[in-house]
C-alpha cells in the first residue's frame, strides 16, 4: 500500500486518483464527478452531483446580537488560509460575528515536517479551490522564512492603526498571486502601501 501511495505520488491514504489528477477526500469528490461528466461518463448528465461543493453563504443570518465570535488561524506560509482570507472577512461583515485574527507560524517554521509530496497536491489542490471561486492564484513567492518574519514583526503595528486584517491579506495576495518577494524591502513596501499604511513608518518597526 505504501508502494502504491508513494507511486501516485502521494502522502496520505484517502485519495482518488483519476487520469493523473488526485482527489483527497470525499470533499473534493465533486471535482472528480465534474471532470468525469465533462468527459462523457455520465449516463445521466442532466443528474445532481452525489458529492457535490458545498457553498456556505449564511445570507440570512444575523449573529450581532448573539456573542458569537469567529477566531480565524491564518498561516502566511498557506495557500488556503489566502485564499479563505477575503471570504472570512466578508463572511464577519455579512452576518455581524466579531472576528478576531490569531495568525499561527508556519509548520515549517516550528520544526514539522512537510515533505514533497504534500507540498505538490497541496499547491495543485488550492490552484482548483481558487479557480472555483475566482481567487487569483499561481504566480507564488514562497513566504517561508524572513518574509513571514517581516509580516509579523509589523503585524501589532498595523492592528494598532486598525490595518491587521488588511497587511495580512496584502501580503497573501502578493506572495500566492503576484510572486512578490515580499522578504525584500521594495516587496515588503508594496504589501505595506497595499494594506493602506505608510512605507517611512513602517521601516522604523
């Protein structure tokens, strides 16, 4: 079995493998049935999906008056904690929970391990996630290191001038959609300029 997971190229049990494409889960089933009605596998085309994505909108409900509060652990290091980044925040601003940022240092950055393979589906799965929902993503400078540093040591000084959220955002877009090295100053000065905070101020953190 481990002969065999190491040969499709991955690094878990629990994957679909189809025509070079892996599928991780019953929540990523769906992906697999829309490739496979679009190859003309279907007998019924016009048929439900049986796993199809699930859209959480929460349109109808209002949470400003119940105390709820949504604790959202980005990783800068994360193609999907940026590409959840902007849905989290219209998700607070649509149904009035409190949302409070606890960003998390990336996993390699505190010892674990992420080998290979994890790092290729993971890079490949959230370029389909982004595509389902129109996020930009591909052109990728990898935050690990001085970048996320960087970030975070100007992190409490954005949210002292009410920026946190958006330094954090900037600088996901920059490094998951721009490939801005955002370890160096000029990088760094456009993720700042981006979140709407001053450049000259910012170097002095």
């Amino acid at each position: 079995g481990n002969a065999l997971r190491e040969k499709m190229g991955h690094y878990l049990g629990a994957v679909f493998c189809y025509g070079g494409e892996q599928y991780w889960g019953v929540d990523r089933l769906g992906y697999l049935e829309q490739r496979l009605v679009a190859l003309g596998a279907s007998r019924d085309p016009a048929s439900a999906l049986l796993a199809p994505r699930l859209r959480m909108r929460g349109d109808r409900f209002d949470a400003s008056r119940a105390g709820i509060t949504l604790e959202f652990f980005p990783s800068l290091r994360s193609p999907y904690s940026y590409i959840a980044m902007e849905r989290t925040l219209d998700l607070a601003a649509r149904t009035g929970v409190t949302l409070a940022w606890r960003p998390v240092l990336p996993m390699v950055m505190r010892g674990l391990p992420v080998p290979q393979a994890k790092r290729l589906y993971i890079t490949r799965d959230t370029k389909r996630e982004a595509d389902s929902e129109g996020v930009p993503f591909w052109r990728i400078s990898d935050p690990v290191g001085r970048p996320v540093e960087r970030a975070f040591s100007l992190y409490p000084w954005a949210v002292s001038r009410g920026r946190g959220a958006e330094l954090l955002l900037e600088f996901s877009r920059a490094v998951w959609s721009r490939g801005v090295p955002a370890g160096t100053d000029d990088g760094m000065r456009q993720v700042v300029e981006a979140a709407g905070l001053p450049w000259a101020e910012a170097r002095q953190h």
